[in-house]
C-alpha cells in the first residue's frame, strides 16, 4: 500500500491538475451585444405603444353634408314653406334669388275638386244663391302638393303629398282673402306640415347626395 501511495504522489507531482477557465469577451463584442438586447427592448416598447394608440384612437362616423345651393321656387304659401325648408341644416343653401345655379327646388300645387265634392259644390252653390247665402257653399277637393328638385332643367328627385278635404264657405265671403290662400287654417298647417317632411327626406335622398359629392370634387368646399 504504501508504494501505491508513493506512486499516485509521484505522478500528482509530474502532471499537476490545472483548471480551463474561459476567457472573458473582448469589450467590443459584449458593447455589441448590449447595444442589439436596448434595441430589441425599444422595438418592442414602440410597437406596444403604436397598438395602444391604435386602440385609443375613435373611428369618426361619416356625417351627411350640406347640400349643394339651390333657387326656390313656390306656387303656394312661399315664404312659410321657405322659412321651414331653410330651418333644416341641410338646406340652409337654399334661396329665392340665386342667379345662376344649376339645382332648382321648385314647390308647386294644383287643387281641384272630386267627383262627389263637385256635384255637391254645383248643388250647395245653388241653394246658397236662392237662399241669399243662408246655406252655405261646400266643396270637397283634392289638394296635391309636389317638392320637385331640378339639375339644369332634369328633375333629379321628387316627392308628392295629397290631401282631400271638406270644406264650407259663406256666399258672401267666398274669394276673399282669409290669410289661408284659399285652403283654410287646416290646409295651411297642412301644407307647412309637408314642408318639415319633405326636409327630411331631401337631406337623406341617395340621388341629392350622389349630385353633392360630384359637385364637392370638383369645387372641394373651402378650395
């Protein structure tokens, strides 16, 4: 045992053990590395950020233009129906005295009696002038009412509203002006009523709005 012992000592002693350590990086090759690990980081940081402000960000919902100026036309009740049509943002271009514009909205009526409103008009007219106005007169006609707008004489859209209605006048009082023109209170405020409708309709009309968005792109508003 002892000779083993001497022998493994021997040997220790010739060929000494030495530990390999590794050498460390040379300076430019970790500075590399650093600088490519703070770019990736900030990579990541942009690209989180540009999500973030792409979520953050609202769509803005499209919203209906004004539509193009147009000259007013009316046959009936002129300034009341203007003043409503011209209410409505829509048409706030709108005027009675636009020289020159193509786009022409034009108001126009016709009233004229029914088969039974004008036996019974004939019938009533003749007792009220025996009677010297003690029956009255009473007529039952139709009142159509059309909002037509025009592009260089072509019409583009148009919308019609009727109305049927009774009505009784005094012999003595018949054709004078009532303030109504001729339609009484409930035709008045019928008619204005088609007035604020129509106005609706107009700003909402696919074939306004396609005449709008041609006009727009080649006279971009405020260019």
């Amino acid at each position: 045992m002892m000779r083993i012992h001497r022998i493994v000592l021997a040997l220790s002693l010739a060929f000494p053990m030495s530990v390999v350590a590794s050498d460390p990086p040379e300076p430019e090759v970790a500075e590399a590395v650093e600088a490519s690990e703070a770019e990736e980081a900030m990579v990541g940081d942009v690209a989180a950020d540009t999500a973030s402000d792409a979520e953050a960000v609202p769509v803005a919902a499209p919203q209906a233009g004004r539509l193009p100026a147009m000259t007013y036309f009316s046959s009936i009740a002129s300034d009341k129906v203007f003043d409503i049509l011209k209410r409505h943002p829509a048409l706030s271009g709108i005027d009675k005295e636009l020289a020159g514009s193509p786009l022409t909205l034009v108001v126009t009526h016709t009233l004229r009696p029914t088969a039974g409103g004008q036996a019974a008009g004939f019938l009533t007219a003749v007792l009220a002038g025996s009677t010297l106005g003690l029956i009255p007169m009473v007529s039952n006609e139709m009142l159509v009412l059309r909002y037509e707008v025009m592009l260089n004489g072509k019409t583009v859209t148009s919308y019609s509203f009727e109305r049927t209605a009774t009505r009784a006048m005094n012999l003595w009082s018949a054709g004078r002006d009532d303030g109504y023109e001729g339609l009484g209170k409930a035709g008045m405020e019928w008619v204005e009523s088609t007035a604020t409708e129509v106005s609706a309709k107009l700003a909402g009309d696919p074939a306004l709005d396609a005449v709008r968005r041609e006009i727009e792109y080649y006279f971009p508003p405020g260019a």
